[in-house]
C-alpha cells in the first residue's frame, strides 16, 4: 500500500482545514481505497465510526424484529423508517468517507450520495416523534402540516448540502457551513418540535421512561452540531490531529449515540403510548407516512442528480481551462 501525502498535494476539495498530513493518494484502483478501510490515514476514524455505527443499527434491527411485528402492524413502521435510515446515513457516509478520495468527480459524487442519507434521516427522526412522541394538544395542531414540512425541510436540507460542496472552490469555508447547517437546523427544531414539548412538560411525578433518552438524543445532537459546525480541536493543535481528535470524528459518534438513544426512546414510546397514538393515527397515516419517505427519497435523489450534471459540466470547462 502507497504511504500518505500532505495537503498540499491533492485537490482543494480533499482538503481538511488545520488537516496538514494523512490524505491518500488521489487516481488509485479501486482495491486501493478498499484496502485502505486498514490502513492508518485521516479518514481512518471517520469510516470505523460509522462503519460500527452501521453494524450496531443492524443489530438493533434484528432485535427489534425479534419482539416488533414489522409486517403486520402499521403502527411499528414509523420506528422501522428511524432505524432504515439510521442504516442510510451511516452506510452513505462510510462509503463518503472510504472511496471519496479516489478523484475529485469521486468526492462530490459519494458526498452527495451522504447528503441524500442524511435527509433520509431527519425525516425519519421527524416520523418517529410525530408518531409516538407527541402530545394530543401539539398533534391538533400541525396533524395536517408537520409531516409534508418535515419532508420539504428534508429536501431542502439535501439541497443546501449539497449546493455548499458543489460551491466549495468559490465561497469561504463559514458561508458553506452555514449554507449546509441552516436549513439542517430548522428541520431538526420542526422534527423535534413534540419532544421538546415533552420535555418542558416533564414532572418527577410522571413516570416516564422514555423521556431520559429523548433528552439524552437532544444533549447528543447539539453536541455533534457543535463539533460539525467549528472544527475545535484541530484548529487549537493544528497538525496533532491528523489521525484522531477531529472534530469530525467526534461528530460521528455523537451523531451516533443519538441515533441510538432516540431509537431506544421511539420503541419505549411505541410500547407504552400505544393507546394514544392509536387513537392519534388511526386513518391509515402509517401507510402515507412510508409513502411520504419514499417520494422524498426519490425526490433527493433527483436533487443529487442534478447537482451531480451541474458538477460534470463544472469539471469539464475546469479541464478545458487547463488544456
């Protein structure tokens, strides 16, 4: 296997701010960047983290099928949607971080595909607590918006992404992050929206379980948004941190432990709330619901693929410039 380069010697879109060294090598055969899932490079932790993640969700899956009838009962798919797109974003962003450094068409192309897992995920958060989460007072009154609105924002959260890297060589580092965490963060604060009222609403008198991993997931995912948004310890040790103590990596796994918690919190909802809910969602909004995720999984991939046109024609005139 062929050592490392600095980042001065590959593409500006590899690049990683205060990440001096570790970078693979650009143009390999595919056997390389595989290969490299054992190798010590600067995406090492990013791809382990989510791989795990990946295989830990799968194993919830199978234990979850083990006391959940996923087929037979509507009411269980909503917490099937959260854990397929758990599988979605981890799986999508484990092959982001393995094969995107094979060439630059490469990078934008799996990180795109990234995007499209993680849009799958916010709507899947936002069925979950508008199913099983919510109180009768906040589901009279959004029952007729919050899931078309949580998909728009979904949509609209793939696009700002995915627009942010495509507009990577043009726009200073804080406007992309800004353009990619902005309509992140107004879809997480809809999604969440019956959790939070929950959670104001708590008293020690009420016994309820589910509520401590409900506010275990929000202290995860504003934590992760955190590490996401302002790359902390690699610009306070810039060069130490080129194989572990990224902020990236600490994104991953608290993204992951939020994902677990608010699995965990979804099935004790979906056990002990099941005469509200019920009631709640009785005329077949279970079945539209996985409509919905569908339309708006095909509706993002759309979206990837028209970034992805634009992104070729935007490597050709490059090429062209060069010749």
């Amino acid at each position: 296997m062929p050592g490392t380069i600095k980042d001065t010697e590959v593409p500006h879109c590899f690049r990683e701010r205060h990440i001096c060294t570790g970078y693979r090598l650009p143009h390999q055969n595919w056997r390389y960047y595989f290969l490299s899932l054992f190798q010590r490079h600067n995406e090492t932790i990013n791809i382990w983290t989510h791989l795990l993640g990946f295989l830990v969700f799968l194993v919830k899956l199978n234990q979850l099928a083990e006391t959940v009838d996923f087929v037979r009962d509507p009411h269980s798919w909503p917490l099937l949607i959260l854990v397929v797109s758990a599988l979605c974003y981890t799986g999508c962003s484990t092959v982001a971080h393995l094969l995107g450094s094979r060439s630059e068409l490469c990078n934008y192309v799996f990180f795109f595909l990234d995007y499209i897992g993680v849009a799958q995920y916010q709507y899947g958060s936002a069925v979950v607590h508008f199913y099983y989460a919510v109180e009768e007072s906040w589901h009279q009154r959004v029952h007729g918006i919050f899931m078309p609105v949580a998909a728009i924002l979904s949509c609209l959260s793939c696009l700002g992404c995915c627009y942010g890297k495509y507009r990577n060589h043009t726009l200073p580092a804080w406007v992309r992050k800004v353009g990619q965490v902005m309509p992140s963060a107004v879809a997480y604060a809809w999604d969440t929206s019956p959790v939070f009222q929950r959670l104001f609403s708590w008293s020690s008198t009420r016994e309820d379980p589910a509520l401590t991993f409900h506010f275990y997931q929000v202290v995860f995912l504003l934590s992760c948004t955190f590490f996401f948004t302002y790359p902390l310890l690699e610009r306070w040790f810039p060069g130490r941190c080129d194989f572990v103590g990224q902020s990236h990596q600490l994104f991953h796994v608290l993204l992951f432990c939020c994902t677990l918690s608010q699995i965990q919190a979804s099935h004790l909802d979906y056990l002990g709330r099941r005469a509200l809910y019920s009631r709640l969602h009785q005329n077949g909004d279970a079945t539209l619901f996985v409509e919905l995720y569908v339309a708006n999984l095909v509706l993002c991939a759309f979206i990837v693929a028209f970034m992805i046109r634009k992104l070729i024609h935007l490597l050709e005139c490059k090429t062209k410039l060069k010749q």
